[in-house]
C-alpha cells in the first residue's frame, strides 16, 4: 500500500511497485527520471522504506569519496563491517547485486546516477557486464536496480541507441509535474480561479510548496499578498529559483542567451525565426540554445493544428514563464521599492502575458486528460493552438485558435473534432462564436471536413445569456473554471504495458 506521505503519484507508485515485486528470478533494471524538484527522491525513499531496500543518494564527489561512501551505507543496511574492498565499481556493483541472492525481490536504488557517471564514466559499460554475466550464468538474482536522475540530457544519453545501458531497462519511469487538478488539492485550494492563479506562478512542482513554509493564499483575494510574500520576497528560496533552475537544468552553456530566449517566449515570440530576430542574434545560435532549453524539458515545441510544418514554442515550467514575463524586468526595483509596489505594475502584464496563456494551455490540457469522449464525439488525441490567414477582402493578422482538438486516425492528422477560443479574464459572447464560425469556413474551404466538428468557448470570466442558449441549442460546447476543476471527467491514468517492459510518461531510448 502507498504511504500517506506520498502524494498522488498513484500510477507511478503502482508502476514502481509491480516492477520491485516481480518474482521472476532475473536481475530487473529501472530507470526513474524526472526535472528537479518533481519528487523523485522522496518517492523512491518511500519504495525503499516500505519493501525493505536499499538507496544510495549520489554526490557531487570524488570517485574514491563515493565509493567509500557506498560501502559504508551498503554496510549499515547489511548490518556487516564496511567492506574494504570498493575501490573499484566492478566490486560495487557486485556488492549491490549481491542483495537480490537472498530469495526475495529488493529495491535498490542509485539516486542521481549522472553524478556517479561525471565521477566514473566506465559505470554504465560496468553495470552492462555484471548484468550480462548474471544472464549468461543463469544465476538466480532479484535485484530491482534503479537508476534515478533529474538532468534529462544526461540520461537521454545515458539509455540512448548508442549506450552500453541501451535496452536493458525493464521499467521507464518518468516523474512529471503535477496536473492542474492535482496541483490544486496538493496546495489545499478550493477556488478553482485561485487555484489557476497560484499554478500559473509555481506550477505543478510539489517542492515548491515547502519553499514557500505552506504559505498558501486564503482566499482570492489574499493572491496578491501571496505573491508579494512568497515569490517576490528575497527571504524564500523561491525568489532566485528561476535563476537556480536555469543553472542546474542548462549545465555549462550560455546561460544569459538563455534567459533572454526564455524573456521573448514568454513576451509572445514564438518561433525560432521570431526569437532570433528578437535577440539580434544567428539563427544558429538561437536554435542551439532553444534546443539546449528543449532537451532539458524547459521547452515544448508543438506544431500547429493547421500548419504542422510551423512549430510554436512554450515554456514548460509556470514559474519561468512568470519570471521572465513579469518579475525579471523589475528585479532592480524589487531592490528600492516595496514588493507590493512592484507587483502593482507587473500584475496586468502577469494577467495579459502570463495567465491568459497559461489559462489556455490548461485547456488543451482539460481536453486531453480530463474530457470525456462524449463531449466533442470521440476521444480526443490532441489538442493544440492553430492559426489560419485569411484570404478575405480586409484580410489582417493570422485568425487564431487556442484550443483546436483532433482525433485519433491512422493518418498524420486525425478529424477535427472541435476549434475553440479561450478567453481568461473576458467574458464570452456570440462574437466569439461567430469567429470561430469563420475559421470553419475557412477550414472548409481548405478541404477540412468540418462537418461534426464543435465549436467550443472556454472562459475564465464567464459566458452571456446569448451564448448559454446557443449552448442550450447545441451550437457550442462551454468550459468554465468549475467544468476545468471539477471532478465530472477523471484523469486518465498511466497503466504499466503488459509483459516485463514497462514505459510510464515517456521513454529515454527512442
């Protein structure tokens, strides 16, 4: 049974569960990863603590230092004297196999296995042996290793095509942030606006609820306070989190270009060309820095409903979209005014920059974890923002969709099953039904079958009467904040594959 102190997670802990428990009589391999500050440690110290297994929690150390270290560990956990013999790896990993020999399955777990690999980079062809001599001999061993990380790129490499580690694993495991849904009861928050509010400055990451000492808003009208006292306060860790979060997640790279990409995404810069004419720098190097961004999960690149070939960029992580959009042009006046201040200039450019997109990625994200089929006539697979030009005689800016929902096929597009708008903080008429009504003609006209297809309005401020008796009638589909929130259409949640392999929330190998 999962501990009370582990919150949700219950596809992950059900995933890792199953793995440790197989009784199969063969050394089994895991990978666990994840971005920092998601819970991987406290989820894998609650495996261990609950099976009986063992973990080791990598440094930043010598090669020497850790394996010291490990074999004092491996010692207090065995109950025998601290073995003298770890001077090399070879011998450690026979140490740490050597616990599944006594008949049951047991956890074992390596935490933040890319610093031992930056101390010992001969580890992974190391473990590559030791496993294939276990498979030659036929010897019977449960060992559950598994191998955690929170630098993606890293363990990308480490599982890739071309790695000694390709292949073996039995379980993939990646620890994402919580939803939106399970963001809310994880903060305690009952107002579904509040809630929105408070995950489009810190998201989904569970740690920074402690970085913040529980300090949640009590109502909505206590946000503003919140964000003065927590976020814009220098006395909590989560005042230079952004610049840390960088820091850790980029490695060694241009760090200030990065931060600029970052401050042009989350302006309204959206593409790679848009960015690097934004930086006045080569498209070149704004492609290897957005790249950089993207394999470290800070960056989403998703293409566009209507033209695939055209892909738009979004920052994963809420609270660099919050900085960068409204904290970091004000952090010198952070340093001589009152944070309330300060915030009383940043908060309608956090509205306008920061929460109305937020606002519609959770959307997209309502329709594909929480919809039920029904409500746009088939499951949806996708849900993405598209943009059409329109070819009329007063022919203007791009006409935009926030919310365009396909289905699955067979095909690289499935049907379009609803086009939508989401408006936060406005609320929504027959306007804009209308103009969702001329991105339908114009789909029509480029050969879409548009026929089943839903228009849909998704508000944060609420619909007319006009509007609500146009729902009544079957014209369009309404999302208010209650619908998002509410407890109507469950999440889908992850099930291990049948068979030994199992991928949970994405792959590293492929």
């Amino acid at each position: 049974m999962k501990p009370e102190m582990v919150f949700d997670r219950d596809a992950e802990w059900d995933a890792l569960t199953a793995f440790t428990r197989d009784a199969r009589p063969d050394a089994g391999l895991g990978v666990v990863s994840g971005r920092l500050r998601q819970g991987k440690t406290h989820l894998l110290q609650a495996l261990t603590a609950t099976l009986g297994g063992f973990r080791f929690g990598a440094q930043q150390a010598a090669r020497d230092e850790s394996l010291r270290r490990l074999g004092d560990e491996l010692a207090r956990y065995t109950g025998g004297t601290p073995p003298g013999h770890l001077s090399r790896w070879e011998d450690a990993v026979d140490a740490l196999l050597a616990l599944g020999e006594r008949g049951r399955p047991v956890p074992v777990v390596l935490d933040e296995f890319p610093d031992l690999v930056r101390q010992s980079p001969e580890l992974p062809s190391v473990l590559h042996g030791a496993y294939r001599r276990l498979r030659e001999t036929g010897r019977v061993n449960r060992t559950r290793l598994l191998l955690s990380g929170s630098s993606l790129p890293v363990m990308h490499r480490l599982f890739g095509a071309a790695a000694p580690l390709h292949g073996l694993a039995d379980l993939e495991l990646t620890l994402r942030p919580l939803d939106f849904r399970q963001s809310a009861r994880f903060w305690g928050i009952d107002d579904p606006r509040l809630a929105l509010l408070v995950h489009a400055v810190v998201g989904g990451t569970p740690a920074y609820r402690a970085y913040v000492a529980d300090d949640t808003p009590s109502g909505p009208d206590d946000f503003d306070s919140w964000v003065c006292r927590t976020v814009l306060n220098a006395g909590t860790p989560l005042f230079l989190e952004p610049h840390h979060l960088l820091l850790e997640e980029t490695d060694h790279w241009d760090r200030a270009l990065c931060h600029s990409a970052l401050a042009a995404i989350a302006t309204g810069c959206r593409t790679q060309g848009a960015i690097a004419e934004c930086l006045g720098t080569p498209l070149t190097d704004a492609s290897h820095c957005l790249t950089l961004l993207q394999t470290s999960g800070l960056l989403h690149g998703e293409p566009d409903a209507f033209r695939p070939h055209r892909v738009r960029l979004r920052i994963t992580e809420p609270l660099l979209a919050f900085e960068h959009a409204a904290v970091r042009p004000r952090r010198s006046a952070l340093e001589q005014q009152d944070a309330a201040e300060v915030w009383r200039h940043a908060r309608p450019v956090f509205d306008s920059a920061v929460a109305g997109p937020h606002f519609a990625q959770i959307c997209r994200d309502w329709v594909v974890d929480h919809a039920d089929a029904t409500v746009f006539g088939a499951p949806p697979a996708t849900a993405a923002h598209g943009s059409l030009s329109d070819p009329g005689p007063s022919a203007g800016p791009d006409l935009e969709a926030d919310v365009v929902v396909r289905g699955r096929a067979d095909a690289r597009s499935g049907p379009v099953l609803s086009v939508g708008l989401a408006r936060w903080d406005e609320v929504m008429d027959l306007r804009h039904l209308r103009h969702i009504r001329r991105l339908l003609t114009l789909l029509a006209a480029g050969g879409e079958d548009v026929t089943r297809t839903r228009p849909a309005c998704y508000s944060g401020a609420g619909f007319t009467p006009e509007l609500r008796a146009a729902e009544a009638d079957g014209q369009v589909v309404l999302v208010g904040l209650d619908r998002l929130y509410g407890g109507d259409w469950p999440a889908r949640r992850l099930c291990p594959s049948s068979g030994h392999r199992r991928s949970i929330g994405g792959t590293l190998g492929g």
